[in-house]
C-alpha cells in the first residue's frame, strides 16, 4: 500500500519542494546587485517602450545609461527627462533635439474619388499589398491607421481619409514611421515647420491625374526658396531641414500646395496647437 | 573501451543526429537557425543543459526511482529536475559566469523543456547506459544538435537570400523541404560508426 501510491506521490512532493527550497535559496543568496542608479533613472523615463533610444525599451535603456550612454537620447522624454538623469549620474546635461513625425501625403482621395472598392482587411499593410491601395495615387496614404494604431501619445489621427499628426502630442518616437508600409512618415526636428507633403515621383502630368494636391516638380519653390533648402530631384521636392528657417515662402508659391507648414493654424490639426506652442517655448 | 566511447560520440553526432535522424529538437532548429551566431549560442546552451541535465537525472533515476519500482514516474520527474535545473544553472551562471550568462542568457530558459533535453534523458535510460556513457551520450547529442544547427543556418542564409525561388514555397515550406534534403544527407551516414570502430 504504502509502497504503491504513497510513496510515489511523498517523493514527487518532495522532489518539488526540494527543487523550490534549492530555487528560492539560490535566487536569495546569487541574487545579482542591480545597479540602485538603474531603477531611478528607469523612473525618470517615459515608459513607454518606443525604442526611439535605439535600445531594446526603457528598461534597458536604463541599464545602459547606468554604463555609460549619452543621456539624450530619449526623444518622448525630452530635455525635463535628460536632465533629471543627468542629475542622478552626475554626468553634465545635454540637450535633448526633440523631433515630431510628419506625414508625407497631402492627398485628397475623398474628394478625386478612390480607384477601386476596397473591402478586404483595414489595415494599411494589407491594403497597400493589393495593388498598392486603394487610392489613385501608389504613393499615397492608405489612411486604414497603422500608424494610429502604434501610437502611444494619441498624437496621430486619420483626418479626411489621411493621417495627420498633432504636433503638440508627438514625442518623436518614430513607431509610427516604422508602422507606415508606403514609408511616408518622416522624423523631423522640432524647430523645422515646413516639409513636402508628398512622396509621388511621377511626372507632373501623372501626378496631376492622381491627386490635386501632389508635388507636381515644376521647381517654384526651389527658385524662392532664399536658403537654397529646398531641391527637386526625380519631380519631388524634398526640404532641407539643416537649412530651413521655416519662412513659408515655398507654401505661399506652391501652385498645388504641397508644401504644408506646422505655422499655418489652418493647415494644423487642432487649431490650438499656436497658443500651446508659444506656452512651451516661453 | 576507449573505442567504445569514440563510437557512442560519433554515433550521438553523426549517425543517430538528435535533429536530423531523431527527428527531436526540430523547434529551436527551425526557430532559432535564421542567424549563426544565436544558432550556435542556442546549440551551446542545449549542450550545457543536456549534459548537466543527464548528470543529475540517471543518478536519479538508478539510485531513487529504479530501486523503488518507479520507473514510470521517469517522465514527470524529469521534467521537474530539468526544469529547476536549468533555472538554478541560469542562477548560478548569473551570479559567477555574467560572460557565459551573455552568451546563453537568452537560450537558457527556452530548453527548460526542450523536447531534445527530455528525449535524451529518457532514451539514455532506456539504452541502459551507465553514467559515463549517458553522460558521453548527452555531450555527443549537443554537438551533434550544434552541428546541424551550423550546416542548416549556413543554408538556410542562402535560401532566404535567394530570389530565385517560387513564390510559394518562399519562406518556411522552402526551408521544411532544405531540412528534409539534409536529414537524407545525414543518411548517409549510417553505417559509418561500424565500419569505422567496429563495434
């Protein structure tokens, strides 16, 4: 009796609480010393696992930072975030170049109409797999939200059947960018307002077919432009953002309005954002 | 004696491959085989654990299980001291070994209960080998994972490169069919521990 059922059962117990008691011990005794300075700086961070960093979340980074890493590399933490590290490592502040995302589409499918019924899967991934989306234009925004899905500051909306992004909301953690399969979302810094809505590389005739509101390449703005930072190559114009004083000349000439400006409360999505921007750099 | 040792690692590398011609461990072979170094990384980990694991378990199994008429409970119980096992190796190694911790940090916890690890075990029992066999057994098995884990991530760097392919077998059903053609390969091997130490 004893033999056939409870002894199998006493050893197994055993053999289990042996291993538990062994485990617990050695997770006690082995324990390896975090780093004290890692959990604090880890409490200066966002938390919200981006990898803007470079590093794989905060945790991480955290860790990393502890061995050494620039301490401005946390882009939705910003300079409040860089500086409280700083004080914890006592290395010396640096300033933190804070950056928003931009959506390089400008399209007005719902107005021109959609070139085909699409009914399969709402997600721009998929969609843009089927004959590279539903739109006229192949560069275009797919406006299903990918990126609105990813983001973590509610910052990016599908407005009028394209995403926009809330200036003011971005922390410039790039998950967006990645999400977009037409890779029409670009970093750019803060202090830059003015960017190219458009990512069609068609001539200007095809482009005019397509959408309304694309870069057609006629090269106005390059003749405006007084810095010389902005250039057409392959009948797209692309901004220089090292040279760009955000002006707005080129917006004022560009005969489809493609070139858009974050000045423009107009053009901005929500209105607001001037008064709240003038409140941050104040 | 010697020369039966020789036979038993060869054969546990060559002819009775762990992945290839046993047909266990085809998980991390498949999961873990897209780039070489996490392929050899894993194939170290699965080494370490199977020979500490067949260490801790025949000592079990002959001395507290056999004598008891529990040869039943081998299963269950193994996979108990495996697992504890390999989070007590993962403890230590933390603690005293942080430069092999890297390198295995990741690998450890996933062949907690690694078919591999548990088939060798068991089959080193029921091979009725002493300790120092199972112990030469489990070590042959590793390398013998260790190398398929190389030839195949070698492979598999170039297929996945390749444009050539059919889009359909793109992907994983082109490199099931490259695994199926190296485990024919490994065929070919059968045989050659006979002729080669005779026993």
């Amino acid at each position: 009796m004893f033999d056939n059922y409870v002894f199998p059962i006493v050893l197994l117990t055993f053999t289990g609480l042996l291993c538990s008691v062994m485990l617990a011990v050695a997770s006690k005794f082995m324990s390896v010393q975090v780093d004290e300075r890692a959990t604090k700086v880890r409490e200066c961070l966002p938390g919200a696992n981006c990898g803007a960093c470079g590093f794989a979340g905060c945790d991480d980074y955290a860790k990393k930072l502890c061995e050494g890493a620039p301490t401005n590399l946390c882009v939705p933490g910003g300079d409040s975030a860089a500086k409280k590290i700083a004080d914890i490592l006592g290395v010396e502040f640096e300033d933190v170049k804070e950056k928003y995302a931009i959506v390089r589409c400008n399209s007005d499918c719902a107005e021109s109409g959609y070139l085909m019924d699409y009914h399969g899967q709402e997600s721009c991934a998929a969609a843009s797999m089927f004959f590279a989306g539903r739109g006229k234009c192949s560069y275009g925004c797919t406006g299903y939200g990918d990126c609105v899905a990813v983001c973590k500051y509610d910052a990016i909306h599908i407005v009028d059947g394209v995403a926009r992004v809330d200036k003011m909301k971005c922390a410039g953690c790039g998950l967006c960018a990645k999400a977009c399969p037409k890779h029409l979302i670009d970093i750019i810094n803060y202090t830059n307002d003015v960017y190219v809505a458009c990512m069609n590389k068609d001539k200007g005739v095809e482009t005019r077919k397509q959408c309304k509101n694309g870069c057609i390449g006629c090269k106005k703005c390059e003749r405006t432009c007084p810095n010389g930072a902005i250039a057409v190559t392959d009948n797209l114009a692309a901004v220089d953002q090292s040279k760009c004083v955000s002006c707005g000349l080129c917006v004022a000439v560009c005969p489809t309005n493609a070139i858009r400006t974050c000045l423009d409360p107009k053009q901005t999505t929500p209105p607001p954002a001037e008064e709240k921007a003038e409140e941050q750099t104040a | 004696m010697l020369k039966e040792y020789f036979a038993l690692v060869f054969g546990a590398i060559l002819v009775n491959n762990i992945v290839l011609a046993r047909f266990m461990g085809i998980c991390p072979f498949l999961g873990v085989s897209k780039k070489m170094d996490s392929a050899v990384g894993m194939s170290l980990a699965v080494t370490f654990v199977l020979v500490m694991a067949t260490a801790v378990t025949w000592p079990f199994y002959t001395f507290i299980l056999k004598p008891h008429g529990l040869e039943y409970l081998q299963t269950i119980s193994f996979i108990l001291i495996i697992a504890a096992l390999v989070q007590l190796v993962e403890i230590v190694l933390k603690k005293y070994v942080p430069s092999l911790h890297k390198a295995l940090g990741v690998y450890l916890p996933l062949i907690t209960t690694n078919c591999a690890v548990l088939g060798i075990t068991l089959s080193n029992i029921s091979d009725k080998y002493n300790f120092v066999q199972s112990l030469l057994s489990a070590l042959g098995t590793g390398l013998g994972f260790l190398l398929a884990m190389v030839l195949f991530a070698g492979v598999r760097s170039r297929i996945e490169s390749n444009p050539d392919i059919p889009e359909a077998l793109q992907g994983m059903p082109i490199t099931l069919i490259s695994a199926s053609i190296l485990a024919m390969g490994f065929m070919g091997f059968s045989g050659l521990v006979t002729g080669l130490f005779g026993v």
